[in-house]
C-alpha cells in the first residue's frame, strides 16, 4: 500500500478546524439575522391566490366581527384579528390578504467591513466620500441553512442583504463559514447633532 505523504493528516485538520473556531470565537461579535417570515392567511378578510393579495372581502358580518374579536381577546391576545369593513382595503392585513409573523435569531460571527481593501477606509467618488459597504462574516458552519434562507441580517446596528449564498471554507472538514452581504443605509445625523450659524 503506497503512502501519501502530500497528503494533510486528520489530526493536522481537525488542529486547523478547533484553531479557525478559537479565532472566531474569541473575535466574533453578535450579529442579528431575520429568517423568511412565516405567513398565514388573513382571518378577517378572504385570499385571492392569483393576485397574492385580499379580496377587499370581509368573512363576517358587521354582528359576527366584534363578537370574534371578543373571543380573540378573551384568550390573552390583544392584537386586531378581526374587524368588519364593507369593502376596500383589510383593516387587519393592510390588503395583503396574509399575515406575515417575523422570526429572528442571533448568531455569533466575525465581522470584517470592506475586506476588499486595508482596513475600513473610505472611499473617495466625484461624488464625496462614503464608508464601507461590503461586509464579510465569519461563523460556525451549523448556521448554514439559516443564512442561505434569511432575508436579511443586522451587523452593528446597520443593515445587510445577503449578496451571494454563504460558502464552506477550511481544510478537509468544513471549518468556517463565510457570508458576503452588503449595505445601501446611509449614515444619519442624530438629533442633537446641529450645525451653528456664526454669522
């Protein structure tokens, strides 16, 4: 039987894989991700599959939607989920026709902005300068499938979309994850911030 010699040794991954997860434990950073909502019908109003919108249709009557709307109350819930309209836009799902429930989960990540280039520097444009957009994270392979399936995600307090489906890097065994999301929020002045007049 030949022996491979070029070949890396599974103790020699599995040194390389707790190394990349040290690293990017001890530098990561929590990063808030929004998974697809789940959506479900209108109660109040009656679905059109065609338009992927409402009718415009109630499905009670003026007497039977404040009586459902007490019972929905009546069980802890203080959401409107039922409410009687003659015709036009859904009160309850806005003329969606389906109410969407958003779901949301943190993960630990490390964050590098810009990784194109040295550091976060800005970019200079005949139109003025602007900060980084491009971001890039670092993360546990297990959070795959709640990546490639999220609708966006919020790093330091700004927020991302997903630019291409996140990619398994490392040796042999998957070590790392990395996501590749990008930004178009500008920075907003705070309220107390003013410019003086000295004139």
């Amino acid at each position: 039987m030949p022996i491979h010699r070029n070949r890396i040794s599974r103790k020699v991954k599995e040194t390389f894989r707790k190394s990349m997860r040290n690293v990017i434990d001890g530098l990561s950073r929590k990063v808030l991700i929004y998974k697809q909502p789940l959506k479900s019908e209108c109660p109040n109003c009656f679905y059109d599959k065609f338009t992927d919108s409402s009718t415009g249709k109630c499905k009670y009557s003026a007497a039977e939607a404040p009586l459902k709307q007490a019972e929905w109350e009546a069980q802890g819930n203080e959401t409107l989920r039922y409410k009687y309209f003659l015709k036009g836009r859904c009160p309850v799902c806005k003329g969606q026709g389906y109410i969407e429930v958003a779901r949301k989960t943190w993960i630990d990540a490390l964050v590098i902005w810009d990784p194109s280039t040295q550091g976060n520097a800005m970019t200079y444009t005949p139109a003025g300068t602007e900060g980084s957009t491009v971001v890039q994270l670092k993360t546990d392979p297990k959070y795959f499938d709640t990546i490639k399936n999220c609708s966006r995600i919020v790093v330091d307090g700004i927020e991302c979309k997903i630019s291409r489906p996140p990619i398994l890097r490392g040796l042999g065994t998957q070590a790392i994850l990395i996501i590749t999301a990008f930004t178009t929020e500008k920075p907003k002045i705070a309220s107390d911030e003013f410019v003086k007049d000295y004139s």
